[in-house]
C-alpha cells in the first residue's frame, strides 16, 4: 500500500483518488474549501463536482498541505495550470524528501509557453523529487467515478517510475498504458483543449457533425505540427493522449471546454461563459499559449489563429468559420503526409 497525496478536489482530482482508494491505497485529498473538505470527511460526497456519487470512505480530506503531504510516497497535482507553480512552490517549502511527483493537469503557462512538467522542474528542487510523471487520455472525470471502462497514458522521462505509477492506477476499469514521450503527452493533452473550445463553438452555431468532423480532423493536424516542431513523437498523437482525447473532449457534453464553447457559439461573451460554467476552463488559457508559441516558431495553426481572435479580440464566431473555410486552396496531405510516414516505421 502506497500513501498518495493528492492535490486538487475537483472533479478530476476526486475521480483519480477514487481509483487509488479503490486499489487499496492510503489518500489523503487536498483542497482550499473548508466547506467541501467537511463534506467529504463526513459525508463522502462532493456534491458540487460530482453529484450523486458516493466516495470510498477511506479517502480522507484536508486543507491543511503539510498533513495531506505526511508521509506520502507520491504526490498527484490536479490544480487548474495557473496554479501550478504557486501550488510547487509550496511543495518546495514543505518537502524535505525525494518523492514522486505526478500530474493530471493539462494546460501550457501562457507567457512562458512551457509545459506542466517544465513548470514542475523549476519550482520543485531536484533533491525534492525521484522523478515527474504525467497522466493523461481520453478520461472524463463523470465517468471514471462511475468506474466505466476507461483508458489512460503515464509518461514520463523514468520509465522505471512511470511503470510504478501504472501499477498504483491500473485496475479492471480504469487500464493505464506507459509512454516515454512526455512532451507529446502533455502537448496532445492541453491542446484538444482548444480543439474542443472550436467544435463547441460549430455547435453553437448549428452547424452539425459536418463542421465538427472537419476541425476534429483538421486540428488533430495542428497538434502535429505543433507538437513535432518542439520534439514531440508524432506516434503519440496517434494514441489516447491525442487522437483519444481529441475524439471524447470535442464530442461529449461531460467537456467543459466543449459547453464552453457552445456557450460562445450562441453568443455569450467570454466572461458571461466563464461566469456561467463556475470552474476553469482550460482550453481559455490554452489557446493564447499556442497562439504565442505558433507564431514564436513559425508552425501554422489556423484554427488556433481564429479562436484566439475570437476570445481575445472580438471577433463574431461566424466570421471566424467563414473566415477558415475562404482559406487559400491547399492539398489534403500536406500537412499529414510526415504523420503517416511516422506511424508506418
């Protein structure tokens, strides 16, 4: 038996601890809200992320980050990106011991353009830590504390450890696969993001399964190219953390980057659909990453291009659409031509 801390009680968050509570493993959920800590201590529910769920009794709850990180073995982030460094800092101040550091979050810090493991890195010292593990894939948090069948991805740069963080998770509903490619993980995981703010928007707008196969399929080709131009396997993109996550975030209403951008589509504001949806949305933030990164290193992303004018300068989401489908003519396989290739080797 492990003891897991896990950080983050939100849906995500509390999901993941029922699957470890679930494998016999002792954890302990770290959250701000002495309300809903409470709540899950004495009634073993969280009512406001996950409603009509019963959680395993032997999760304990705290607001406190000292006693929820008291002899953990690992620690599970699952805190929105944008309080990912404030939440490492912290760690850095209380750890006095190498541990195991895994996230689920997905996102990219937008002034830096860096990745969650990057941000890991930097604020969480060396000898704080054996190693970073990622864990991501096509894993609507509704469903997984339903325990429907669900699979996921852990990557990491030690192998030795994303096996070990396989095992803490793997169970007959919830199966984890391994992967060394940590960049295209964490790039596949936060851009579908933006993909999904998109077809939510096609949605919106009435525009049916047409429009939202188009930018399913078109902006899986954007992760790729993104994703190969800083280092990515473009093998990745091809599994749970891309195409997966792709298919279930722009296809599901459990996406809250999806009813987002449903909102938009029927013209809400960008803050009447963040004030509406009460939790983060991180293809929001997401979106204004890979637009700096793009233009930064000159990969071609039109439909990231488009979302970013939508919710940063005002542009009318029709305008938007219309604006993708009058681009210049170009031939299908040109930009998926090297994608096939990589998948042939």
């Amino acid at each position: 038996m492990d003891k897991i801390a896990v950080l983050g009680a939100g849906s995500w968050g509390t999901a993941l601890a029922m699957v470890l509570a679930d494998n016999g493993h002792a954890v302990t959920l770290w959250g701000k809200r002495t309300e809903q800590i409470n709540e899950i201590n004495e009634y073993h529910t969280n009512k406001r992320f996950l409603p009509e769920i019963g959680l395993p009794t032997t999760i304990k709850a705290t607001t406190n980050l000292e006693d929820a990180l008291d002899g953990a073995n690992s620690i599970l982030l699952v805190v929105p990106t944008k309080a990912i460094r404030e939440v490492c800092q912290k760690l850095n101040t209380i750890l006095n011991r190498p541990v195991t550091i895994i996230h689920a979050s997905k996102g990219i810090e937008p002034n830096t353009s860096k990745r969650i493991s990057e941000l890991i890195e930097e604020e969480i010292s060396e000898a704080n830590r054996d190693a970073i593990v990622v864990l991501s894939g096509p894993s609507h948090a509704e469903e997984v504390a339903l325990r429907h069948p669900t699979t996921v991805t852990v990557a990491s740069k030690n192998m030795e450890e994303a096996r070990k963080v396989q095992d803490l998770f793997n169970n007959q509903y919830f199966r984890v696969y391994t992967n060394e490619d940590i960049v295209g993980v964490e790039i596949g995981g936060a851009l579908k993001n933006i993909i999904a703010l998109a077809a939510g928007i096609t949605d919106g707008l009435g525009y049916g399964d047409n429009a939202k196969a188009a930018l399913i399929t078109r902006g899986l080709a954007e992760i790729i190219r993104l994703g190969k131009a800083i280092g990515a396997n473009t093998q990745t993109f091809a599994g749970l953390t891309g195409m997966g996550d792709l298919i279930v975030t722009c296809t599901s209403v459990h996406s809250r980057n999806w009813r987002a951008g449903n909102l938009l589509g029927q013209g809400k504001s960008l803050d009447e659909v963040l004030e509406n949806m009460g939790m983060v949305v991180e293809g929001v933030r997401t979106t204004q990453a890979a637009y700096h990164m793009a233009n930064e290193i000159g990969v071609e992303m039109p439909i990231v291009n488009e979302l970013y004018a939508v919710l940063f300068e005002g542009k009318d989401p029709k305008n938007a659409v219309d604006s993708l489908m009058s681009r210049g003519k170009r031939h299908e396989t040109e930009s998926v031509t090297n994608f096939i290739s990589d998948l042939a080797e």
